[in-house]
C-alpha cells in the first residue's frame, strides 16, 4: 500500500467546492428511478442517461471530483465508443466503483440486513484499477424501529457484522491500492426522532471506527459517507435545518477521527433542497478536522432525470438540470449557498 497516494486521491474526492456524483444505482434501483419518468430500463437507456451526466462539462470540470459507477458502467462505452471512463477522467474527474453486491437477510436478526460482495473481492478490485477506478464503496444498511416480532432494531449483532464487514473492504480496497469509501448508513426511513437516530449513529460510527482500527485501515486514506443526523420521513418532529447541522456535527466531532480526510454525506431520500440547505448550514459552522462535502445520488439526479425524461431532445435540458444541482451542493460544500439562488436555474 502506498499510502501518501491513497491520501492524494482521499483529499482530492474532497477538493473544496466539488463532490462526488453518486450514479452507481443498481439495475433494480434505476428501474424504479426509470419507471417513475416512464423511460424503459435497458442496457442502452441506461448508458445513454449516465453518458448525458458525465458529458455535462461545466458540472464534471467544476463541481464534481469524482463518480461511483455500477459494475455494469464501468465496463461500458459511449454511443461513439469511448468508454465512459474515459470520458470522466477527460472531464477531470475521478472514476470510482460500488463493489458490494447489495443486502441479505441477517440470519438470527428478523428485519436486518447485511452487506454481500466479500467473496472474490480482492480479484475484482484488481480489475476495477486496471479500468481506472481509483476509489470504491461499500454501503452497509442499518434500519431503526421495531423488527418483525416487535423486537427493537437495530441490534447489537446488526450493527457489529456490518463494522466488521466494512472494515475487511476497507483494508481490502487499501491494499489493491483503492480508496476506500465506508457507507454505514443508518436509514431515515423510520418515525423516529432526530436524537434517536443520534443515538443510533453515534453507536454505529463507533463501532465502525473500532473495527477499521482493529484490521489496520489507515484512516488517511479513506473517506466517510454517513447519514446526517436527521427525524424519520413519517417522525411527528420533523428536523430544522439548524437542529441537523449543529447536531450532526456534534455528533461527526464525538465519532471520527481528525486523520479521516474528508466526510462526504449521502443524501438518504431527503429532498434536493434540504440536501443542500444541510451541508451549507454544517460548513457555515466550520472550524472543523475534515472536509465535507456531497455524495449525493437521488439529490443529484432527481431534477436531470424529470428533464431528460428518456427523450434525446431533451439531454441539454438534462444536463442544465444537473449542472444547477451540482453548483448548488458545491456552494454548500463552501458554506456559500443561499436559497435564492435556487430560483435562479441555469
Ligand atoms: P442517496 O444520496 O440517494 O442516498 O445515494 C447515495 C448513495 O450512494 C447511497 O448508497
């Protein structure tokens, strides 16, 4: 492992004023994001979309450092042959690659999942560099409620597998040269409150970090993507802006380290908007150890996606959208955005 290079590439994943284009939805994923604009889910389709987002210039060159693909992009080429690798690293961008294979059942934990995608891992991440992906994810998923059988979830044994499952990717990635991206993200999809998923995320990031120490990951050379500190969609408390960013910070300062280079949120179903108004109010407090910025996928891609809408006509269209998304959540990065500016769509 090298690992002045590996926190070359962390700290440029994190450059001020630019984030990371999570585009690396699964084909199950992207057929419910193409099934709600009416656009049929095909090889072709698909490529033809990512190829529209990764040949919007201005957002490549300017806001965005670097890209998570799918295992099926990776390998793809353009409609004129150049691979879409190729065309993100033109654009000075970074290509990066999702090498978890998705959730399972957590035998003995009704209701909770873990993590697949160890198996062959090594062999494969060797691959990905070759086709030039110079950093991964791995999202592991952790729910709060209450599991079937009424039993409090998350638990201990949940939280616990997917640390260590992080962690064996983590050192895993390091060694194949590959920064690593660690996703422990704890979902709001829930009624609960915002210090219950405090509390949750507090024991998760812990966890997390305990057992990146214990397999030796080399903290500078890897990037955190957590979930803020936010109420549930269905909670009777909705969160203030203020309220997410004075306690997800407080709580980011309690878990993470200062080696960690750079934080870069994902945005987890909250609205674009409150995507962006969040990290702008995290950077305005400042003063803080490490980077944050943006690893968004549905608050990127949301607008582009209602303007293309599966019509060729319509790429410029698309591509103005996200543009406007990724300036906005690159001002946010800085702490120098403002909601007027939304008004004002490029
Ligand atoms: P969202 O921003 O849509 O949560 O996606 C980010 C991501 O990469 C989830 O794994």
């Amino acid at each position: 492992m090298n690992l002045a290079d590996l926190n070359k590439v962390a700290l440029a994943m994190v450059t001020p004023g630019k984030g990371i284009l999570a585009a690396d939805e699964s084909s199950g994923t992207i057929k419910k994001r193409f099934d709600a604009i009416g656009v049929e889910s095909t090889e072709e389709t698909r490529r033809d979309y990512r190829e529209m987002l990764f040949r919007s210039q201005e957002a490549m060159s300017k806001y965005i450092s670097g890209v998570i693909l799918y295992d099926e992009t990776i390998w793809q080429n353009a409609k004129d042959g150049t691979p879409l690798v190729r065309l993100i690293e033109q654009s000075g961008a970074i290509p990066g690659i999702k090498v978890d294979e998705g959730t399972q059942a957590l035998p003995n934990c009704p209701g909770e999942l873990i993590t697949a995608g160890l198996d062959k891992l090594a062999e494969r991440l060797k691959r990905y560099y070759e086709r030039g992906a110079r950093f991964a994810k791995w999202r592991a998923v952790i729910d709060i409620g209450a599991g079937t059988g009424g039993r409090n979830i998350p638990t201990m044994t949940a939280i616990h597998v997917n640390a260590h499952a992080l962690a064996r990717y983590a050192a895993l990635c390091q060694a194949a040269q590959i920064v690593p991206i660690v996703e422990p993200e704890v979902l709001m999809d829930g009624d609960h409150d915002i210090d219950r998923c405090f509390e949750v995320t507090e024991r998760v990031l812990n966890k997390t970090f305990q057992e990146l120490r214990v397999q030796r990951v080399a903290l500078e050379g890897m990037i955190l993507k957590p979930n803020m500190a936010i109420a549930g969609k269905k909670s009777a408390k909705p969160s203030t802006v203020e309220e997410v960013a004075e306690k997800t910070i407080r709580l980011l300062k309690a878990c993470v380290p200062a080696a960690v280079p750079g934080i870069a949120f994902l945005s987890g179903g909250q609205s674009d908007e409150e995507a962006t108004a969040h990290l702008n109010a995290m950077n305005r407090i400042g003063g803080l150890p490490w980077r944050l910025t943006f690893s968004y996928g549905r608050a990127l891609q949301a607008a582009p996606q209602k303007a293309w809408s599966g019509r060729p006509e319509n790429a410029a269209a698309g591509q103005r959208a996200f543009i406007h998304r990724a300036r906005m959540n690159a001002l946010a990065s800085k702490g120098e955005w403002e909601t007027g500016l939304e008004k004002k769509v490029a």
